[in-house]
C-alpha cells in the first residue's frame, strides 16, 4: 500500500445479521448535531440570526415534503412525517426559539436547544409513558432543523450510487425507507441491538449487520476501508493487507457454507432413529416468510408483531393489522402461523425514544400486563388476529404469563372479541389452538395449572434464562453467567416437557437456544415438539437434526442432568457429538456461552 | 381559572393513547383561523391551542377532562368543531 498506513481498529458490537462484507464505509449521520455551540450575537445581528433559523427551518420543510413525496404509499409512516411538518412551525418551538434569539441574543442553535431541553424536562414529568414518549417528535423535529443550521448537509441517502456499507449511529424507519437497498452492502451502527429496525432490515435482506457499537461513527470516516464480520459481531477498520486476505478467505468460506447448508434446507428434520420435529421460523416482518420459505422452514413458530406498534404516534388499527397478518397466515398456509400478541416491553419500545419510562422495564409492565390494561389496544389486536386465522392456519400464543388468572383473562377477551366480530357479521376463526409462552420462572412452576388451559407451551428460553439465574445479559458485568447449560435451567425445561407430555398438550421452545446448533441434542432430549429459530438458523438445525440420534440424546440428557455446572453439560455434549457440529456448523460458533 | 366572560365546553380525551402528536395537530389545524386565542385547559395549566407542542405538555390521557375556552364568542363554531374532535376521540 503507498499511502500512509493507518493503524487497524478492531470494534466488537452485536452481531444482527449474519455475513461477511469488506468494503468502503459511508456515513450518513453527523454526530457534529449533538455538540452546541453558544455564541453571543450583536443586537444589530439579530435580525440577520432569526432569518438564518427560518431558513434552516424552510429547508427542514422541504426535506420533509421530499420525503414524504417519495415515500412509498405501503410505509406507514407518512403521516408521522406530516405531523413534524406541523411542529417545524409550532409556536412552542418555532416562535419560542425566535424570542429566545432576540431576548437572549444568542445563536440559533443554542436558542433552540434551550427551547428543546426546556420542553423535554415537561415531557420527562409525565407519568402517563406513551405521552411521555411523544417528547421524541420534538427531538427529532430539532434535530432535523439543526442540521440545517449547522450547515452540515444531510446526507442525502437516496443518491449513495455505489456500493457501500453504510455508517450511522441509529437508523430510523424513515432513514431506511430512503435507501436504495440493493447499494447497500452492509450495515454498521452505534445503536440498537439485535430487533433494532437496522437488524430486521439487513437479516430480512441477508446482508450483515453489526450494531450497538456505541462509537464507531467516531472512529470511522466516509470512504474508509471496513471489514463488517456479522456472524461474530467484528469490525475491523483499516485493515491491513493480511486481515483483508484473512477476511476475503473467511467471506468465501462462508458464502460456500450458506450455499451448502441452503440446498439441502428443505429436507426434512428427521432424526437418524426416524422421529420428526418441525423446524419453525421466528419473524418479525411479514416480508420475512420470504426466508423462512427459502431456509426450508415448517412454519411460523413465533411471528412478533411489536413492530407495528413502534416509532409511531399512534396504535396501529385493526385493519392494518388484519392486513399484515392476512399476508403472512396466505403465504404459508397450510403451515401454522404462531402469532404472538403484543409484547411491548423495556428494550424494544424504547428503540428510538430518548427516556426510559420505568427503572426496571423487564420486571415492569410488559407484554400480557401490559395489554390486560388496556383491554381496547388489546382487543383491536385479538379481532385482527382472529380475522386473520379465517384465512389459514394460526395459532395465538400470550407472552410473559406468570400467574394463571392470566391465561384465563386473556383467553375471555379473546372470546369477547370473537363475539363482536360475530356482531359484526365478519368473517373469522376462533377454533385455534392457544397456548402461552414458558419465559417466567412461576410458570414453569405452575406449569401443571397453567397446561389445563392452553394447547400449547412455548418456551422462550432468552427471558426465561435471564429470569431464571437473574442475569441481565445486556449487562457485561454478568453477561458471562448466562447459560443456557445451567443445571437449573436443564431442570426446568425438563419440567415443563415432562408436563406438557403429562397433559398431553404440545411444547415447542422458541428462543435462541433452540436455533443454536450445540445445545439442539440436549434439547431434543427433552422431547420438544417443535422448535422455532432465526429462518437463517433453520438449515444448520435440520442437519444437525438428521444426524443424531432422538435414543442418544435422551441418554445424554440424563447424564446432562447429573452434572453440577454448565461447563460440564457443556463438555459432555462436547464429547459426545463435537465432530457432528464441527461438520455442520460454521466455524468459531462452538462455544461456551453461545 | 376559568373566565365566566370566556366561552367554554368541557369535554372528555376518548381515545386510547390520549392526546398525542397527530391529534394535537388536527386541534391546532382547526384553530388557526380564529379571531382571537383559543385555549385548552387541564386543571391549573392552560395552553394555547394552536401550538401542538403547548397541548403536549398538558399530558392528556384518555379519561381526563379538559376545558376549551374562546376569547371571542364569534369562535364558538372553532369551540364546538374541537369538542366534537375529542368527543369523538380525534377519529380513532
């Protein structure tokens, strides 16, 4: 290389999508907005001062109507945008900011962010979260006039004509709904974890994604070479010639991998001793089913549907929801679609809002309490799922049930929406299987009671886990002490297998455990009926799947619960079937606290 | 405090999400072509109903009662459109 070389940075965050792209990095957004600057303006200025934030806010307008005019009519978000229209020249802002300017004889941008912080410390007294979270509108509105007054031009990324990975600290519905995607090579944030909108975007367009990097938009600049590994979460920046080659190796290899493991994706998963499980595909968009169908998945085992409920001003209505679940329940009919009724919780609704409403979202008012409490907001939701199950084969499940009058609440609701949809004269379904999921440590307890109501069970074992050991495993303190081996986290799977067998209802495991190739023989042990997982996981699960042996991994389960810690449950499963998964699974992944 | 020289309507936020952004803003659209100010009052905090941003932060949610008071009674068609706006829960 002749120029200068620059030293290699290498940056971990959370791996959102999968993949390996090496590429140059384009930024599109200025961290330069946070930073205000005061500066005194002379009385005779003024004048001059107040016309320079009108016309930042002219040309905020404008940007505004030029997306809004471009956007396509299926994103729902226009008329958010048309509401920050409105507030670009509120005069609670507009006209404050303008007093602020002549009263106090400051810059523009330091008026407005006087205003702004003024405004938020009302909304941050508000007990009533949803309201609270409209302080968001106002933050956005500002940010997109500062922008145009600090004269950093918004980066225009509709016109990127290159291929590129795109650099940003957080990207919003209304970013991505700008981009032409197919110049995107790969997906680089600050924020965000692995449901960010970024995430969903690049997995549902197989492109890799890393995010929750926290600085990597100060570290990296336009046109910088990047290596984005979003398999492991890496980025490299700067990369020296060896790690390029390193890299382009690892990029090859995976693509074959992928290419391999995706031609034999639609044979069944069945087990070298003939026992059948059905591999599920977990989604979150409908255009998702577009994956699970390629990946050879057997079905939706758990469909999310938070994301119409997000980055919005207000709840989506039946209709829309009819919709979207009508398209989904279409597509894969026959196969079962699992809908999950809305589980709003800490880190999904706060994406894009700037405060946090409770001091611990995750043991707060969450999913079934949450919705228990606003039965309308419910019942919209139930109506639409009901409608949609006219069209194919659905099942309803509840999140977060840790008591059992719960059940029983949620499951009238569901039949007093039934009855007004009878009212109504629509058509509808109500003659599905529900069933809740296993995620609380009180339900596994009572997973006896709980079973007498429901169909099913599915265990999400990511909250379940968390709930389980108390492990926040965003937290890196204690991150390491989430595992899923963990003898009592084996005890209770077991339970509510054994249970569920007992009652002869069905149990399916939907969380990442049930997707992670190494811990597929333990679970498998336990008699799962189903197992649902990333649509890219799906093929891996089915190989592993047909290589072993359902006798064998019961075998190994009961030794697996003779041990006293994870890392000998670990070892076990290591020894015994370590060269099956090192066959099937792409390198690196094998890992303790996976 | 409420004027006895003002006109005003009480009336109850219907919707399930309360006053938020968008209907704030359909308030603010009716207003703007008022002879004079048009209020919105949640008990002691009054705001200025053409400024979405001011009906924010009342922090309206469904349930509460909120007073819309007109300076000048030839208003008194704007006051009825906005109470029949949030009676009818902003069309949700």
């Amino acid at each position: 290389m002749s120029q200068t070389p620059e030293n290699e940075i290498i940056m971990k965050g959370i791996n959102a999508s999968p993949g390996i792209c090496i590429g140059k990095a384009y930024l599109v957004d200025k961290e330069g907005v946070d930073i205000v600057e005061k500066y005194d303006i002379k009385k005779k200025k003024v004048p001059a001062e107040i016309k320079r934030f009108k016309a930042a806010v002219k040309k905020a307008k404008d940007e505004l109507r030029a997306i809004i005019d471009d956007s396509p009519k299926e994103l729902q978000n226009a008329h958010i945008l048309e509401t920050h229209m409105a507030l670009l020249k509120d005069k609670s802002l507009y006209g404050r900011t303008i007093k602020t300017i002549e009263k106090d004889r400051v810059n523009a941008e330091w008026a407005l962010k006087t205003v702004v912080s003024y405004l938020l410390s009302i909304f941050q007294k508000m007990t009533d979260s949803y309201l609270k979270e409209r302080a968001s509108d106002i933050v956005h509105v500002s940010d997109l006039i500062l922008r145009n007054l600090v004269g950093a031009m918004t980066e225009n990324i509709a016109a990127i004509d290159k291929r590129v990975i795109l650099v940003a600290r957080d990207l919003s519905a209304a970013d991505t709904s700008q981009i032409n995607l197919e110049r995107i090579k790969g997906f680089i944030t600050d924020r965000g974890g692995k449901a960010s909108h970024t995430g969903i975007i690049a997995r549902a367009l197989e492109i890799p994604a890393v995010v929750g990097l926290e600085n990597a938009i100060t570290q990296i600049k336009s046109e910088d070479l990047i290596i984005v590994d979003g398999n492991t979460g890496i980025v490299i920046i700067h990369p020296t010639e060896q790690t390029l080659i390193e890299y382009e190796e690892r990029k090859n290899q995976y693509q074959e991998y992928k290419a391999d493991i995706t031609r034999e994706s639609h044979v069944e998963a069945t087990t070298a001793d003939g026992f059948h499980l059905e591999v599920m595909a977990n989604i979150e968009l409908p255009e998702e089913v577009v994956s699970v169908r390629n990946y050879g998945g057997d079905g939706i085992g758990l469909y999310r549907t938070e994301f119409q409920y997000m980055n919005r001003t207000e709840f989506p209505s039946e209709e829309e929801l009819f919709d979207r679940y009508k398209d989904v329940v279409e597509v894969m009919n026959p196969s079962p679609v699992t809908i999950r009724t809305l589980d709003i919780n800490g880190d999904k609704a706060l994406t894009n809002n700037y405060h946090r409403q409770e001091v611990n979202p995750v043991l707060g008012l969450r999913a079934i309490r949450y919705c228990l409490k606003k039965p309308d907001l419910f019942k919209t939701q139930l109506r639409a799922i009901l409608r949609a199950a006219a069209f194919g084969n659905v099942r309803i499940m509840f999140p977060m049930i840790s008591a059992y009058f719960e059940i029983r609440l949620a499951k009238r609701m569901l039949d007093e929406a039934a009855e007004s949809l009878e009212k109504n004269g629509l058509p509808f379904n109500r003659n599905i299987d529900v069933g809740i999921m296993i995620e609380v440590p009180s339900a596994v307890i009572t997973a006896d009671l709980m079973a007498e109501e429901v169909d099913f069970f599915s265990i999400g074992t990511n909250d379940l886990i968390q709930y389980a050991l108390a492990i926040d495993r965003g937290n890196k303190q204690v991150a390491h002490l989430y595992q899923p081996l963990d003898p009592a986290i084996l005890r209770m799977l077991k339970h509510v297998a054994d249970v569920a067998k007992e009652k002869g209802i069905k149990v399916f495991m939907c969380g990442e455990m049930a997707g992670t190739p190494h811990h597929i023989p333990i679970v498998l042990g336990m008699g799962m009926d189903e197992l649902s997982m990333n649509p890219q996981s799906i093929p891996v699960a089915k190989r592993v799947i047909r290589s072993i042996n359902l006798k064998d991994t019961q075998a190994l389960l009961e030794q697996a619960l003779k041990q006293t810690t994870a890392k000998n449950v670990f070892e076990l499963v290591r020894d015994r079937y370590g060269e099956i998964l090192a066959d099937h699974t792409y390198s690196g992944n094998f890992k303790l606290n996976q | 405090m409420v004027s006895e020289e003002y006109v005003y309507r009480e009336v109850m936020i219907r919707n399930e999400l309360g006053m938020h952004a968008r209907s704030a803003a359909k308030i603010a659209k009716l207003v703007q072509d008022s002879k004079a100010h048009v209020w919105v009052k949640k008990g002691d905090e009054t705001a200025d109903a053409s400024s979405i941003v001011d009906i924010l932060t009342l922090a309206c949610e469904k349930g509460t009662t909120i007073t819309i008071m007109i300076e000048d009674p030839s208003d008194i068609d704007i006051l009825n459109a906005v109470a029949e706006l949030v009676e009818s829960g902003f069309g949700e």
